[in-house]
C-alpha cells in the first residue's frame, strides 16, 4: 500500500492546482520576495499549476521555473530560469528576442529598471511565434517593516497574442488562444 501512495497517488496530490480560474489578462502583476533565512526563491509559470496558473491550454505545466538564489551578505541574487516549453527571450537592455536555450542565467541588478522579457507559447515556426504570452520580470527596492532594504521581484503580463478566447472553456477548465471578448463587443 505505501509504494503505491508513494509512486502514484503522493506525486498528484503534492501539484497542487493553482486556485485561479481565469486566464491571466494583460496588466496582471505577480511579487515574489526571497526569504532571508533560507536565500532561495523559486517561481513557476504553467497552465493550471505554478505560481502564474494562465489556464492557457498552448502553455504546458513548469513552462518556465525561475530560480532565484541570494548572496549571503548582500541584496544580490542570481536569477536561474529553466525551460520546459518553446519560450523567446530578450535580456535586459536588448531590443530582440532570440530563442530561449534550456537554461538561462543573469544578475538581479541587470533588471533594475530594465526588465527581461519571455514569450512563451506552444510552438515556434520559422523562428516566430504567432500566439503568445508575454512576461516581463523586474526587480525594485523595498524598505521592509525592519527598516531594512530589500529586494522585490516582479512578473508582469505584457502581451496576450491574438488574446486568449473567455467564451470557449474546455473541460479541464483551460481557454484557447483566439479573439478577446471584448474586440467582438465593439465591432457591434
């Protein structure tokens, strides 16, 4: 009994489902801060699990998993983000995206002020993607109720490409990309 709950019932029970059921929209800002004590962070975007649940069926579970790892005397992390899906990226400072490799590393100091940008979707074709989301990562200060300064993490919404179609749900609780709602009501 317990090598069954532990190879297949543990595993489903310890994803949890993220208690969003809406698919992100544009503007939608998520803050993650990194615990002193323990000086790592993680951050996951998925379909319906993760810290950023978009319910977009193109984007798979673990899309992105951002790690975040701080120095021990300072406010400086390293920011590790791994890839499990087609996703763009455009460094802090850089004007294009370039195609993601499976794991990408940077300072948190390099997006102060100058966020780094993904795309992710469900596939590249011909080095473009047609449907996507885009998700901006920045970094500010804080004072916190210590007085002490430290560093916020933020994931922004930026982009939905073409948007993400609210009136069709699939059974699994997922949307399509498709048309905005909205652009429908105003062309009456």
């Amino acid at each position: 009994m317990g090598v069954v709950y532990h190879q297949f019932i543990y595993p489903i029970l310890s994803r949890k489902d993220s208690d969003r059921f809406i698919p992100v929209q544009v503007g939608d800002h998520y803050d993650i801060t990194i615990d002193e004590v323990s000086r790592f962070g993680s951050f996951t975007v998925g379909c319906k699990t993760g810290h950023l649940a978009t319910r977009c069926q193109a984007i798979s579970e673990d899309h992105l998993i951002f790690q975040f790892k701080k120095s021990r005397d300072s406010e400086d992390y390293t920011i590790t983000v791994l890839r499990n899906g087609p996703s763009f990226y455009k460094p802090p400072r850089m004007d294009t995206y370039g195609k993601m490799e499976n794991k990408e590393s940077f300072d948190s100091y390099e997006i102060i002020g100058h966020p780094a940008e993904f795309r992710i979707s469900d596939k590249i074709i011909k080095d473009r993607m047609v449907n996507f989301i885009e998700i901006a990562l920045s970094s500010s200060f804080y004072f916190n109720k210590l007085g002490k300064e430290r560093m916020k993490f933020t994931f922004t919404i930026g982009k939905i490409q073409p948007g993400i179609n609210r009136k069709v749900r699939f059974k699994d609780d997922t949307y399509a990309f498709g048309k905005e709602e909205d652009s429908e009501d105003q062309e009456d």
